[in-house]
C-alpha cells in the first residue's frame, strides 16, 4: 500500500503536468472553436455548434493552406527519404575509414539548429539582391533565382530548406537500420551473386520499412505543424503562395483576434495529423505481424 502510494506521489507532477499544459489547453480549444469567440470582445462567445469547420472547410484560402501542407509534407518526407537511404548507405560503407564519424557529425548538423535559426539563415542566403545564392549564380554566368520572392519558387525553395534540414534525421534512423541487419545476411546474398540493387530490395528494404515508418510518422507530425520556417521567411507568401495551415491559424487567432475560428483550424490539423498518423501506423504492425509470422 505504502509502495503505491509512494509510486502515486512520483507520478503526480507528470500528470498535474499533462493536465495544465496538454489536456486543459486541448479541451479548452476544441470548445473554443465551437464558438465565436473574438479577443477583441472578450466577454461575446455565443455557441455556434460545427459553423466555423464548415466555414472553414470551404474558405478558398485554408483549402490552399491544405494543399500546400500537404505538398510540403509529400515532397520533403520523399525526398528526405531518397537523400537520407543513400547518405545512410554512404557511411555504413565508409564506417571502417577513419575521421568517417566527423564526417556524419558534420552532416547532422543542420538538424541541430532550431527551425527559426534554419530559416533566418537561408533567408539570407536566399535573399535575391544581398544574398549569396543568387550572388554565385552571377559568377557562374546565370541570372539570379527569386528563392523565396515569386509565387512560382517559393514553395520549392520551403521545401528544400526542409530537406537540407531534416534529411539528416532520416539518415540516422536508416543508418540504425543498417547496422541492425544481420552480416549473415549479406554473406548469403554474396555467396547467390546478389548484385548491389538487388541487396538493397531484397534485403534492406524489407529490414528498413518499420524504421522508415516510426521516422515518416515523426516528419509527418512535424510538417503538418510547420510555422516557424514560413514565419520568418515568407510569412506565408507571396500571395499565399506558402501558406499552411499553422500559418492559417496563427493569422487567425493573433491578427484576426478570431479565437473560435483560429481554433478551429487548429483542430482540425491535429485530425488530419491523427488520421494520417494512425494509417501509417497501422503499416508499422502489418510489419511487425509478417516479423513474427
């Protein structure tokens, strides 16, 4: 008895925790977005049931806010996946040469900056009269790039400040992954003739995909929140054109003062993470289930 009570009072400061910060604020914000609630009128909340989802559902610019969440999401995680497979590959080859170690330290450190260190440094790279990117270009003969100032580049320049970024932490989930296939199985794959592609289908990418899945899950989570990337470096422009759905509802909530309708956005996000987060795991223990068959 004594035990459990002990066991209760260590765990207690974890959930007063979880219940202050995480689940009071959660609960207060799915209210919130039934209502229309404004900050500018503190005391007119009035209950307005499912009307700001359905208004929001059909407002042209959340739609694009969608979109182009998930175009951030599709494209990064892809090409992260793509980038991160081969540079794993890479230093699992190169892992018995000396001074390898520095070498991926040195690739995983863009991971380490925050995303607003991240964006603030490429917006200045990418800065289209001072910036270094279009200052190179000029040296070699072509003209300069609008990065981050055209409608038709600006999301592509978000994505791959993404990549550069969060490409290193994919890596090292796959580069884990390596190390935890068995030698016996490359011995046997040698000894049939296995070529190199044919090693990295029948043998890597079958050991990877739980892996992979834990990582997409993650990066996925991350994109479907993405603010602070387009907070410092295009503000969700030019002309909506980077627009997400975080994005969406910071200008709600701390421009607009439209608490109920800016929550509602919120909610929303964590929905589509969730849906998306459950198929995904529902591949992790089709996986599990075929390992232990």
């Amino acid at each position: 008895m004594a035990s459990r009570r002990t066991r209760n009072l260590f765990l207690a400061p974890a959930v007063v925790y979880l219940l202050v910060m995480s689940i009071y604020p959660f609960v207060y914000s799915v209210y919130l977005s039934t209502t229309r609630k404004n900050l500018s009128r503190p005391y007119q909340k009035g209950f307005i049931g499912l009307d700001n989802y359905s208004t929001l559902l059909q407002h042209s610019l959340f739609q694009e806010a969608i979109e182009n969440t998930l175009v951030i999401t599709a494209a990064s995680i892809a090409i992260e996946l793509l980038i991160g497979f081969f540079v794993a590959r890479l230093f699992y080859a190169i892992s018995d040469i000396p001074g390898s170690t520095v070498v991926r330290t040195v690739y995983i450190l863009p991971m380490m900056l925050t995303p607003v260190v991240s964006g603030l440094l490429w917006s200045y790279i990418l800065n289209p009269t001072l910036g270094i990117a279009n200052y190179i270009l000029r040296e070699v003969g072509q003209e300069p790039y609008p990065w981050l100032a055209s409608v038709d580049t600006a999301l592509k320049s978000i994505i791959m400040v993404n990549v550069w970024q969060w490409s290193p932490f994919l890596m090292l989930l796959v580069l884990a992954g390596l190390m935890a296939i068995p030698s016996e199985q490359y011995e046997a794959a040698a000894i049939d003739g296995a070529n190199f592609l044919q090693i990295i289908r029948h043998i890597e990418i079958p050991s990877l995909r739980t892996v992979v899945l834990i990582g997409v899950i993650f990066r996925v989570i991350d994109n479907f929140r993405m603010f602070d990337l387009i907070y410092v470096t295009t503000r969700g422009g030019p002309a909506d054109a980077t627009e997400v759905m975080s994005m969406y509802a910071y200008r709600q909530m701390f421009q607009f003062f439209n608490a109920g309708y800016g929550s509602a956005a919120a909610v929303i996000i964590l929905i589509m993470a969730i849906i998306v987060t459950n198929i995904l795991y529902r591949f992790i223990r089709e996986e599990e289930s075929d390992v232990r068959i």
